[in-house]
C-alpha cells in the first residue's frame, strides 16, 4: 500500500535543509547539515519567542494527507539551487542567500565565537534554530499521518534527514504514552528504527541488496556488525606507514587476550585521565559518517576545555561543533535520560549515534565536555559483546576519572575519516593537538605513534612511563 510519496526531490525535507544550512551558514551541501544542527542549539530554540521561526515555517505547505510541499512563491531552489535559492519573499525573511563563490570564506562562515564581537551572530543563530523547528514540525507533521492511517508504533526512518539526530530525538519526545492513548487508544510509545548508515550511502546500499534479493539470489548470512563493514589492518601495514622521519613509535602490548586488552584499555584511560587526547585505530573501518570505536579520538569528558581544544588545535574546524559521549550502559543511563523507544528487540539506536539525548542535571557539572549548549549529547553507548577494547577502555575510564564515558570524535582533520593506516599516520601529523594514535593490527598487536623530533611535547612517552611503573610493567 502506498501510504506517502514525494514526488519531487525538492520538495524533500533534506533539500530544504541543505539549501537554508548552506547559503545561511556558508558551508557547501553535504558538509553544512550537520554544522547547521549543531549551531542551532546556540539559538532561540523557542517557538513561541523565535523571531523567525513563524515566518520561515511559511516556506512549507503541510496538507491534510501528510504531505509536505515547499511553497514555490518563496522558495527557488526547485528551479536554481545554487545561484537563485530564494524568491523576494524569503528574502525578506532570512536576507540575501549566500552564493557558491562565498562558501567556506571564512568571512562568511557561520562562527559562535563570534557572538561577542560580530552583531548578526546572534541573528544568525536564531535563524539556525528556526529553521531546525521548521524542520522538526515537518517530521512530526508526515510521522503523524503515517501513524494514524496505519495504526502502527514502529517507524523506520532512512535517508539523509535520518542524520538529523535532534530531530530523531523529537519524534520519539512527541509521540509518546499520551500521544498513542489519545490518537490510538492503547499504552505505548513511538520505537524508532535508524539504521546504522542512514544517509543516501546506506539507502544504496540497501536497494541494491533488495535488487539482488527480488532478482532471487540468496539473502545472504547477517554481517557480524552492522557498521564494521572495512578491513582490518595487518601488522605489515602499520609497520609500513611508520616509515616516516617526523613520527616516534613502539610496540606497547597485544589484544589478543583479555589480560592484553585490559591493559592496553588502561593504558589509553590513564593518558586520558591526565587530559591527553588519543586516537585509536583497529580493526574494520566504521560503514557511515561517524566513528563509532574504531576510527575515534577520545579526551576527557570531565575536561571543560577539551571541546575547545579538540575544535581548534586537533580537528581545526568550528566552535559550534559538538562533542559526542560515549558510555558503557551503567553510564548512560546516569547521565542521560534515555527514550524507551529508542530501542526494540536487538535494535538500539542509541548504539549507532542517531539519536540525542537530554542529559540529566547532574551531568554538565561532571562531563561539561559533552553536553551541548542545548543540554543533550549525541550518544554511544558502546557495549562488550560489540567492541571489547573500547568497552574495556570505558570501564577503564570509570576507575581513572570515576564516570565510564569517553568524549569520542571521528578520527579525521578536516576531511574524510582514516581508512588506512597511511591515512591514520598523516593525520597525526596533520594534528597539532592529538598526542598519540594507538593501532591495532589484524593479529592484535599495538603499535603507539607519536609525534617525533622537535614536534614530541614528551607527554605521551612521559604519560607511558609513568603507566609502566605505577602498572608494574617498567
């Protein structure tokens, strides 16, 4: 049955969204959604006192069958979606769009730390979260609809609007107990279901499987992971992208047993602990845009200058960007107050990093590293049975800090994720501020890498020495 059809990708919501986040925050598309959704929570996030909030919402036309079509008498991009977004109408709401020329300059480029001595900051903040609420209202608006017709409480949601994590957090916040017991007369709640991958990347993914499958070959045996879908690196590999004058290496353990990974966890905890920020590189790369523990940089959430100093001096890229948690279980549900129907079966979103969640009171004061300037974070919650080392590394981090919570970000400088162990190599020595990369090889041995010559600080090899020792391992 055909319950809901968009018949043109620009009347999309993730049009829409890529359109105002790029000529509103300057960034291209494909790299301002997400900026976009993260300087948000620096603006009024009101609906009842967002200046533009009522107004922009004008940009979309909600019909009664659910349907949401963008109003062609104030938006262009239908027709010119680079040169010409805008009709005078939402000119006059948002002001002039910015042009493809004008991108990434970083005279144009939305900066929250600019608030203090840039007037239109502010202004554009506030124009960041309404375009947000817009966003938000039409979810809500085509999830209702569907859930009415149908009568169902289980909804998947794919694409690149899945990404929008906050919005995924609303859904599950509007339709709750009272909603279904009004709309639907039973006891129960929204379960969302977004895939690991959920961008236009995963949705390709998936219809080629469904091709395969309807053109009758075998479904296939399920993948141990659903988001490890790389290939590990060997040991000649890493040995093979060490071979370079500026970085500093050693050997410092193996995986390959409980024992060897609890102490290696330790070891990463301990540099941790001291406000170090460490990379860690094992195993298959992560499947989607985000790094999930295998291809992550980890600081201390306690440390209130750690987003400052992984934005600027680590992955150099803008103030307004978050910072996400990762937990063990016990952790999470401390510090985080997590959706019931965030998870289903052996399905948990909060796994995958698609969902945020509003963090308790007690939490900016004890991880103020990876709470948002709204109060939520972009969780992980990372589990034993799905990556040992980064669960072992959490619980080691409980000992050592005495929360078990991670501040994780991907493992990249300004551009895509490193996949190899070259890559992982070069973007150490692209990082001014990453200490140390640890790499795990095929076989389970660790390798540290560090900056070496006049670029070693003596931190890591100092944190290493004193680990040895307190360890019992010199």
């Amino acid at each position: 049955q055909r319950l809901y059809c968009n018949d043109s990708m620009f009347d999309s919501l993730g049009a829409f969204y890529s359109v105002i986040s790029s000529t509103q925050g300057g960034w291209t598309w494909l790299s301002s959604e997400g900026r976009y959704m993260g300087a948000a929570a620096w603006g009024d996030m009101n609906r009842d006192s967002n200046r533009y909030y009522s107004r922009l919402k004008q940009v979309l036309d909600f019909g009664r069958g659910g349907e949401v079509r963008i109003n062609r008498a104030m938006a262009n991009w239908y027709c010119d979606p680079f040169d010409r977004p805008y009709k005078a109408a939402l000119t006059e709401i948002l002001g002039e769009p910015l042009t493809p020329d004008q991108l990434w300059n970083p005279d144009a480029v939305l900066r929250v730390e600019d608030i203090h001595h840039r007037p239109d900051t502010s202004d554009r903040l506030d124009k960041a979260a309404a375009t947000q609420l817009v966003f938000e209202d039409a979810m809500i608006h085509v999830t209702d609809h569907l859930l009415r017709i149908t009568g169902a409480s289980r909804l998947v949601l794919t694409g690149g609007v899945a990404l929008n994590a906050v919005g995924n957090m609303r859904l599950l916040e509007h339709f709750n107990e009272a909603w279904f017991a009004q709309a639907q007369q039973r006891d129960c709640t929204l379960h969302l279901w977004v895939p690991p991958t959920p961008g236009d990347p995963g949705v390709t993914i998936g219809a080629a499987w469904l091709f395969a499958h309807l053109a009758g070959a075998s479904r296939g045996g399920p993948l141990t992971h659903a988001f490890y879908c790389g290939l590990p690196p060997s040991a000649e590999e890493i040995a093979v992208s060490l071979e370079v004058g500026d970085v500093a290496s050693m050997r410092v353990g193996d995986v390959a047993t409980p024992e060897g990974r609890d102490a290696i966890a330790d070891l990463m905890a301990f540099a941790v602990a001291r406000n170090g920020i460490i990379a860690l590189y094992q195993g298959p790369g992560e499947t989607g845009p985000r790094a999930l523990g295998h291809r992550s940089i980890f600081a201390n959430p306690c440390d209130s200058d750690a987003r400052e100093r992984l934005n600027e001096r680590v992955k150099y890229r803008e103030a307004i960007r978050p910072l996400a948690p990762m937990a063990t279980l016990e952790a999470a549900l401390e510090y985080f107050d997590l959706a019931p129907g965030g998870s289903d079966a052996d399905y948990n979103a909060y796994n995958f990093m698609v969902l945020t969640a509003r963090s308790k009171p007690r939490a900016a004061g004890k991880i103020p590293a990876v709470i948002h300037a709204d109060g939520t974070g972009r969780i992980q919650i990372v589990r034993a049975e799905d990556d040992a080392l980064t669960h072992a590394y959490l619980k080691a981090l409980g000992r050592h800090i005495g929360v078990e919570m991670s501040v994780n970000t991907s493992f990249n400088v300004a551009g895509p994720i490193a996949q190899t162990p070259n890559q992982a190599i070069e973007t150490l020595r692209r990082s001014k501020g990453l200490d140390a990369v640890l790499m795990v090889a095929s076989d389970g041995a660790v390798t540290a890498a560090w900056h070496g010559g006049e670029r070693d600080s003596g931190r890591f090899t100092g944190w290493l020495a004193e680990w040895k020792s307190r360890s019992g391992r010199a």
